[in-house]
C-alpha cells in the first residue's frame, strides 16, 4: 500500500432480516474512525410487490444515528413523535442522547410496486459531555446540503465541515462526511483537516495516490496525509472522520463510554422502561448475543 494508507477493512456481510448490509465498523482491527463508530452499507437490495424492509422498533443511547440513501426509501418512526419519510439525497439524523426508540420500514409506495433499496447507515458517538442530551430528531432536505462540483467531480457535504464550507446538519463534534462523485478520468484532493480520516469505496474504479482500491473496502488514511483520490470510470466514495471522542463501548445497539450505563440500558430495555413509539406495536427483543440476533438499523 501507498505510504498515505494506514489501514484498509474489507467489510462484514451483515444478514438484517430479509436484505443484507456490508459492516465496515466496527471491525476486528478498527473500532471508530473521529466520532464515527458503525458503518454499514445497506443494499442495493430488490424487493418484489408486497416486500420491503421492516425494521421494528428498538433502542438507542449515547449516539446519533445518521440515514443518508442513494435509491429507496424509509420511513422512521419514534418514541418522541417523529414520523418521517427519507429519500436519496436527504438526511435523518436522530439523536438518541439518555434514550430513544425507533423503527424503519418501507413505505406503503414503495411496497406497491418492486422497489430497491440502497444506502448508507453510520452511527456518530456523542462527546461525554452531551451523551445524556435530550434525544431529538431532525430531517434535512437534499436542497439544504452544501453541494459543489470542481473539474468532474461532485461533492455533497452530508454534515460537518469542510472545504470551507458548513453543513447545516447540527453536530456535537468536529467531523466530516462528505459523498463524492466522479466522472470518467476525475480527480480530487483531500486535505487532512482532522486528525482521523477515511475513505469508503461504494463503487470499484477509485484509486488513491495511484493504488488500486476494490469496491467496499474502507481506507483509514495515515494522520496529515493529503491524498489524490482518481477515477477511471464514473465512480462514487464517502469520506468520514473527524475528532476522537475516547474510547467507547458498544453492546447491541447501545454505545457509551460508561459500561454501567450499558447494564443499565439492557435492564431499561428488558423491563420497558423506554418509551414506545406511538403507532408500533411490536419490538425487537433484548439479544443474549447481539452479533447473532436481529440487527437493528
């Protein structure tokens, strides 16, 4: 590998109950990159008329989850009222903070007829200090994202900063994610504006400073590397990071740095002591051993 690589992660083929994601974080070797701690690749995934996905209400703490789509559509619902439709281009970022619950479900348009599903799901770890915040939630619309193009090459900033500009998507720490799209024979300099920064490969024909990168693979870069990331075809990749938050644990679908407050979250969930997402009534139960249950989003 080029001496600006420190680490590539191939991804985890992650089943999620009638479709499958491919899990980059967190990995064997690379629990977080900044603040983000879990990233999946959902899809692209078929369904027939009739089918799509149903994700059912479960927990969240100490994190924000973040649903940013290429194609399809999801409807989410929560335990503090929000019910709210996502689509390609837009943002739903959902603060879970001392504790919410949510689903994601196909809506009734896209069960009417074959639809496909595609998209990136990341989950942020809040500072220690807002771990415990109100839980909230907020959808941007697409128009609303600082978007650019620069010889070939697109670029949607999806929150944070970068290139001197600001997404309005409210963060609790400094981070980038940025969507960056290529036209045949483009190029793209990325600067090392924090100090952990990785590239995610959503579709082959990438290379950075001259090395080759397969398709889904996730690129830690080495800290103050600038590096060209080219194109020979019409091609696609995510950039994430940001600053470290410290040092997390996660367990299921709970995230935090105090694992008392893990304990406590599992006895939450388990004794209904969460909140309940006004419309829904089922929900995924507490898992023995969360790398071989249902995987919520």
């Amino acid at each position: 590998m080029v001496d600006t690589i420190q680490q590539l992660i191939e991804p985890h083929i992650q089943d999620l109950g009638g479709f499958q994601a491919r899990r980059l974080l967190p990995s064997k070797t690379l629990t977080m990159v900044g603040p983000f701690i879990f990233f999946d690749h959902l899809g692209p995934a078929v369904f027939p008329p009739g089918k799509g996905v149903d994700v059912r209400p479960h927990p969240h703490i100490n994190l924000a989850t973040v649903t940013y789509l290429f194609e399809g559509a999801f409807l989410h619902r929560d335990s503090i009222g929000s019910v709210q439709e996502i689509r390609p281009g837009e943002v739903n970022w959902m603060t879970a903070g001392r504790g919410i619950v949510h689903s994601e479900r196909s809506p009734d348009a896209e069960r009417s007829q074959e639809s496909t599903l595609h998209g990136i799901q990341i989950w942020v770890a809040l500072p220690t200090e807002h771990e415990e915040t109100a839980p909230a939630f907020s959808h941007y619309p697409a128009s609303e994202l600082p978007a650019w193009e620069i010889d070939g090459v697109s670029c949607v900033l999806i929150a944070g900063a970068a290139f001197a500009r600001t997404s309005p998507v409210q963060t609790f720490s400094p981070l980038i994610y940025l969507d960056v799209q290529f036209t045949p024979g483009s190029q793209f300099s990325l600067p090392s504006d924090y100090s952990e920064q990785a590239i995610y490969s959503v579709t082959p024909g990438l290379k950075i400073d001259g090395e080759e990168i397969a398709q889904h693979c996730l690129i830690l870069l080495k800290p103050g590397a600038t590096v060209s990331i080219a194109a020979e075809t019409a091609a696609r990749c995510m950039v994430i990071g940001g600053e470290p938050v410290g040092e997390r644990i996660k367990w299921w679908n709970f995230v935090s740095s105090n694992p008392e407050r893990i304990d406590r979250a599992k006895q939450d969930w388990q004794q209904g002591r969460f909140d309940r997402v006004p419309g829904e009534t089922e929900l995924i139960p507490l898992p023995e051993e969360p790398q071989h249950q249902e995987q919520p989003l």
